[in-house]
C-alpha cells in the first residue's frame, strides 16, 4: 500500500515571507496550441520539501551531495503535539530503535522540535527527521533548531501530511529534486506499508 504525504504544490501551506509557488499557462491545447505547457516559480522550500544543511551552514552540503540512500528507508512514524523535550526525543529515538526504523523519524501532528530534543536527535545517528510543519523548530525562532540538526549532518523533510498514517514503520521515498548546489529542494514524499 502507497500514502502520499506530500502536499499539493500550488495550494500549499507556504512558511510566512516565502514566495507562493505561482503557475503561468504558455501553451494550451484549447487555445489552438499543439500541446499543453506550464511554467512555474517558486521557492525551493514551499510545500514538502527537503533542507540540506547549505540552508543555515555555509559550508554544509547542498541538496545534490546528499546521497539518495538518505531519502528512501525505513522510517517509524510517530504522533506528537507540542513542545518535543529531550525526554520526549529520548522517547521517540528508542520507540523507532525498537520498531527497527532508527534512522529516519517522521512526526505527525502539530509538533515544534524544542532545542533539547534537537540535541537529541542530532546525538541518536538519524539520517532524516520530518515533520508536518513548514519548519521543524519554532515558527518564530528556527534557526538554532535548524543549526544542531543541520550541523549533525541530518537532513529534514518539512510539509509532509501524516493525517490517518498509524504509527509504525514504514519504508519512505522522499528524493528531492536534484537543484545543483540548493538548500532545499521540493519532493514528492510516499510511504509504503
């Protein structure tokens, strides 16, 4: 069984001061033309998309030096509201050890990853952490969150949907779109039971 936990491009939910993703029709059948076509802007962090540590290190890697093996694997999904705590972290790290899927976590629910559960996960040898929001730490302060995963060389993928996924394991695909030498990058994440 596939579930699509991406969200629709050009109605997602965009982090505030980010550009809309914008669609333009160039070409379309009905007006004569020989085919459809479309173009589109937008920022490389709208709707569910992937941050590569590039996106608050300087020196970190871009979206396109991060292997593929990071992006599909198993996963344990867990739902959380509030505040992640170390101790909530701890919780959540030894629940996905357990279910076998350590290495890539997805959090369901209206959660903010607090600066000592980030030190958490960054410790715990992750690969990947998601999330529903379009930031994994505090919507008005994410840049010390973003700092200790990102620095940890973990990856995020922020804007999934978790809406009716049960906890457990699953196995992800969530490869980004190779946008050479990006901080980000939009993807079409799918979970498989």
């Amino acid at each position: 069984m596939l579930i699509d936990i991406s969200q629709e491009l050009f109605s997602c939910t965009v982090f505030p001061g980010d550009p809309e993703p914008k669609k333009e029709d160039l070409l379309r059948i009905s007006d004569g033309d020989v085919c459809n076509l479309t173009a589109f802007s937008m920022c490389a962090h709208n709707g569910t998309h992937v941050d590569a540590p590039f996106h608050f290190i300087d020196d970190g890697r871009t979206i396109d030096e991060i292997s593929l093996k990071t992006f599909i694997g198993d996963c344990f999904v867990v739902r959380f509201e509030g505040d992640i705590s170390g101790d909530d972290a701890k919780n959540i790290v030894q629940r996905a050890t357990e279910a076998e899927a350590p290495k890539r976590i997805l959090i369901g629910g209206k959660a903010t990853v607090t600066a000592d559960a980030a030190r958490v996960f960054a410790d715990s040898g992750l690969k990947l952490l998601g999330n529903e929001s379009q930031t994994v730490g505090p919507e008005d302060a994410p840049m010390e969150v973003h700092l200790i995963l990102l620095g940890a060389g973990l990856v995020l993928l922020e804007g999934i949907r978790l809406g009716g996924v049960e906890e457990g394991k699953y196995l992800l695909m969530a490869q980004p779109i190779n946008l050479g030498n990006c901080d980000g990058a939009p993807c079409r994440a799918v979970l498989m039971k």
